[in-house]
C-alpha cells in the first residue's frame, strides 16, 4: 500500500514540474499577465462603445493565444512546428472575427468590421506577449487604441459628408424637370428654345388616338 501511495505521489509531482525554478513561473506569469492587461484595453475600448465583444472576449482571446505559443515554446519546439500552431491559431481567430460581422439583409450595410479587426489584432498582440515580446505587444496595443479612439472621429466625419453629399444630389435629381421625360427629347425642346414639359407627350399620344378613331368609319 506505502508502495502504491509513494508511486501516485512521484506521478503527480512529475506532472506539475514542468516549472522548474521560480524564474521560469515568474517569466510565465508575466507573459500571461501581459497578454490579459493589453487584450483587456483594447476590448475596454469596444466594450465602451456597445460592440457585442468586449472587454472578456478580448481578454481571453489575448490569454489564449499567449498561451498557445508559450506551451510549445517552453516544450522547445521546433520553429516550423511553430509556424503550424502559428497558422492555426490565425484561422481559429478568422472563425471568431467572423461571427462578429453582422450584414443587414437587402441592403450594403455591415457592421462589426472594425470588433473583427481588434479580435484579429488582439490575438497578434497576445502572440506577441506569449513569445516574450512584450514591449513590441504595448506598442502594438498603444497604436490599435489610438487608431480605435481617435480615428473614429475622422471616419464619423468623412461618413457624414458622404451623406450629406447623397442627400444633395437626390435633390438635384428631384428638382430637374428634363429627368421625367426622354433624354433625347428633352435636348431637342432645348435646342429649339422650348420649355420641356413632361406631359407633352401624354397629352400628343392622347391628340393622336382621337384623331385616328374619327378617321374610322
């Protein structure tokens, strides 16, 4: 029985020694902690403005791609082993991105564009921090918050003038009296100096078909 008990306790104490120094646990810990606080900032800023993900959504994203790239880096993988956990991981994020993006039905309107994007970063940003890049990953977050935050304002304006610019020519075009008639018709009154009516023709085909039922017997 003492036999059994000591060989459970070596296996578990096998299993949980992959953390072999304080060092390593402290290298860890910090890269995952990394990849939470920079994922949470940019899922802070959605989450401020209503998006369906959000602050959790960012943040576990960010921890589980750091995490994906710390096992095997630790396990002293290969680097093209890497690449294929690298490529999976991008998919697996397309997939997630994707249910972000709402298309309004008859219409061009899409929305959630800009949530795929910072998902798709966000998981870039926890990559990053998972092979010990940390500064590159604040650098990376402190640009997606300033491109997020401050650009919108620019993208509200431009959407506005484009409106406005809509707007302007739907009323030209209701305005224009030659745009119910035949283009060509309309360019001969105004060559010959007429006034281009649109019921000219409605009221000559009228002319026409009387004429033609006197002619009957």
């Amino acid at each position: 029985m003492d036999d059994l008990g000591s060989t459970i306790l070596t296996a578990l104490q096998s299993e949980f020694s992959d953390i072999n120094d304080v060092g390593e646990g402290v290298k860890i810990v910090v890269r995952l902690l990394v990849a939470s606080i920079l994922g949470g900032l940019i899922g802070y800023e959605r989450e401020s403005k209503g998006k369906s993900a959000g602050l959790r959504t960012h943040m576990l994203v960010a921890l589980g791609s750091a995490l994906f790239v710390l096992a095997p880096a630790l396990s002293e993988m290969a680097v093209a082993d890497m690449s294929r956990v690298l490529q999976g991981i991008i998919a697996g994020i397309g997939f997630l991105g994707a249910g972000a993006i709402i298309k309004s039905r008859g219409s061009n309107d899409v929305k959630g564009l800009t949530t795929a994007a910072s998902i798709w970063l966000t998981a870039a940003v926890g990559i990053t921090a998972g092979l010990g890049r940390e500064m590159l990953a604040l650098v990376s977050t402190l640009f997606a918050l300033f491109i997020l935050a401050m650009l919108r304002n620019v993208e509200a304006r431009i959407e506005r003038d484009n409106a406005i610019e809509a707007r302007q020519e739907a009323r030209r075009e209701a305005d224009d009296p030659a745009g119910a008639i035949d283009p060509g018709v309309a360019a001969g009154r105004a060559g010959s100096g007429q006034v281009a009516d649109p019921l000219d023709s409605d009221a000559r085909s009228e002319r026409e078909t009387d004429g033609w039922d006197r002619q009957r017997p």
